[in-house]
C-alpha cells in the first residue's frame, strides 16, 4: 500500500492500487482484502464484470456471507 506520488492525501489515508484480472469472459477486480490491513473487519470485496452468457465456477464456504451489488446487466 502506498500514496498517490506527486499527490497530498490528508494523514492516515493509504492508497492501495487495484488489479483487475481479466480474460474473454469478463474481469474480476479485488476493491479489498483483510490482509491489507486497513483496520476493518470484511474478509474480501470484490469488483467482477461478465460478458453475455457467462457463468462463474462455483466454490464452497463452510460459513460465509455475501453482499452484491449489481451495477449493470
């Protein structure tokens, strides 16, 4: 995590440059993990597009919670 350079941010503002993974399918972008540690206490945030007739492998959580927001499509 760093600070924008050439760019004043008020004191105890991080910064943290974002990936997005992307292939023919669409893209998927991390918007925050713990393990930054930023201090609270969601697990992972994420930022996923996907093209027309596309649908994302499944995977299995023993306890967990999700909160989406569908932004367009």
């Amino acid at each position: 995590m760093s600070a924008l350079p050439g760019r004043s941010l008020p004191e105890g503002i991080i910064v943290t440059p974002l990936q997005r993974n992307a292939d023919d399918r669409g893209s998927l972008v991390e918007v925050f993990r713990k393990s930054w540690q930023t201090g609270i206490e969601p697990v992972q945030w994420n930022f996923v597009e996907s093209g027309p007739n596309v649908l994302r492998g499944f995977h299995v959580h023993i306890w967990h919670t999700d909160y989406l927001v569908l932004v367009r499509g």
